[in-house]
C-alpha cells in the first residue's frame, strides 16, 4: 500500500490529501529517511510524522464565541451545538466557527487536526458533539467511530405519518448534478440509519434517529429517500404542506432536528459515558405548536 493511504488509514481524522502534504512538506519519515507519497510498504515500517505539524500550519485565530460545555475534562469535551454555529471554518464561513471556538476555550486543540473535532453537525442542526483535547483521546474517538461503538442518538420532525419503526440501509454520497447537496446514489458510501417513532401528530411524526454510520446530511437525505423529510429542512424538505405545518415550519427557519444523546466509552478512563441534551427551545415551540393544531 502507497504511505499516504497508510497515513490515512493511521490518522483516519486527517484527509488523505493534508498526508501527501506532510509528506511532500518532508514531515514524514520512514526508518529514519525521507519519504514520497507513492513509496509502497510492506507493514512493520517505523513511520515518525513531526507531531508539530498541525500547529505549524494551522491559520486558524482564537475567538471568544461562548459555548454550552454539557462535560469536560482534561481529555474531552462535550458540547450542547446551537442553531447556527457552523463546525468547521471553509468558504462564506471562515470565522466563527467552533474551530475557532475551541481554539480561544482550551488554546492546546491547536496541536490537534480539525482543533480536536472527530464529528460534525450542520450548521443548523443542534445538540451533542464530542471533542478531543489530546491527541491520545482523538485517536480513541475516531476508531471508536470507526468501529460503530459511539451512539449518537437523534430527535427529528419528519412531515407524513410514518408507519413504524424501520431502518434505510442507503449510499450516500455527493448529488450527481448538485453538488452542494448529498443524495442516495450507487456511487456513495455506506449509510445506515435506525428510527422510531416517539409521536404522531396530524401530518407529522416526531422520531428517534440512531446512527449507524455518519456521512454528511445522513438523516436529512434519507428520511427523504423513504418519503418522509424533515419539516423545514431548506435543502430536503417537503414541497407541499398543509398551511399549519408550513407555517411552523417556517418559523422554526431550519431543519427539524436535534442531537439528544451520546454515548462513548472514555477514551483515558475506558468508562462508558453518557449524556443527553434537551430540546432547544424553537424546537420544543415547533412542536407545542404542533400538538395544538392537532388538538
């Protein structure tokens, strides 16, 4: 196998591209001498990578943005996401971020790929996120991501009456002709998704989500796949509404849905962890909103 898919595999948080940068870059050794991208090996090579790197080339600036610490400690911190706040910096967004966050909050995330973050939420979903505070812990949360052993458990506001319980075993990957959006294609990744329903309402269906696997837009694209999209999702949404949930919708201004638990084992400790985190208040109107439609 070429070294820069061996880094990658290594490093599973750090793209397969930003290696064959390090690697270019002459960060990256293998026996003691320089290496090339395409160099093959043969397993049991010593590979030492300048564990400065991330810190050298991050660009990224501290700054005060507050956030909502559900736990922390010296290896990991867990946060309560709000509507709005954008993960990662990229283009239309490069500050304000919880990158930048995170790098004013506990300055040493800087020596860390992505300032320690193992996971996303877009920017207008809400709820749990964990972060690694050392490279020991992120190491642990990727493969334990990896390996389907973090449960992540979701609230989502589907529109339709969905019938029961299910699972959209579905690839997902980046839509063949828009390409800012994801869609269920051949071409995807693997993407697995369980739900249940919590609640029904006239049009609606309150459920809970559990990821199997964690690819972009996920729940969005696939409860819209088995025709039961998230209510006021602006990207997957349904077209046509009743007026009562259009109108709630639209003033909840984003996609229905909520990060509600997390469960991981501790990456020092080795302890099983858990939290969960309430409903944010739009969304609890959203649904109170809702229920008296209905009534």
């Amino acid at each position: 196998m070429r070294l820069d898919q061996c880094l990658a595999q290594v490093f599973p948080e750090v793209s397969r591209a930003r290696c064959r940068q390090w690697i270019d870059a002459g960060l990256v050794r293998v026996e003691g001498r320089p290496a090339t991208a395409k160099q093959r090996m043969g397993g049991g090579e010593a590979v030492t990578v300048d564990r400065d790197v991330a810190s050298a080339e991050s660009q990224d600036v501290p700054e005060s943005i507050p956030l909502s610490v559900v736990y922390e400690d010296d290896h990991l911190l867990v946060i309560d996401k709000p509507a709005g706040l954008v993960v990662h910096p990229g283009a239309g967004n490069p500050s304000g971020t919880l990158l930048n966050a995170l790098l004013a909050h506990a300055p040493d995330t800087r020596a860390l790929p992505r300032a320690g973050i193992v996971h996303r939420l877009d920017k207008d979903t809400t709820g749990l996120m964990v972060v690694a505070k050392t490279a020991e812990a992120q190491t642990s949360l990727v493969r334990q991501l990896h390996d389907r052993t973090v449960s992540r458990v979701y609230r989502a506001v589907a529109s339709g009456n969905v019938a029961g319980e299910g699972t959209v075993d579905a690839p997902v990957g980046r839509h063949p002709v828009q390409r800012t959006r994801m869609a269920v294609t051949t071409r995807g990744r693997e993407a697995l998704t369980r739900y249940a329903v919590l609640e029904r309402g006239t049009g609606w269906t309150l459920l809970e989500c559990r990821l199997a696997t964690g690819r972009t837009h996920q729940i969005r694209v696939h409860l819209a796949h088995i025709g039961h999209p998230l209510l006021g999702d602006p990207a997957y949404g349904p077209r046509n509404l009743a007026p009562a949930l259009r109108d709630s919708a639209d003033r909840l201004g984003r996609q229905a849905l909520h990060a509600h638990a997390l469960r991981l084992v501790h990456p020092h400790t080795r302890e099983t962890m858990e939290w969960e985190a309430a409903m944010p208040a739009d969304l609890t109107l959203m649904l109170e909103s809702l229920r008296r439609t209905a009534g």
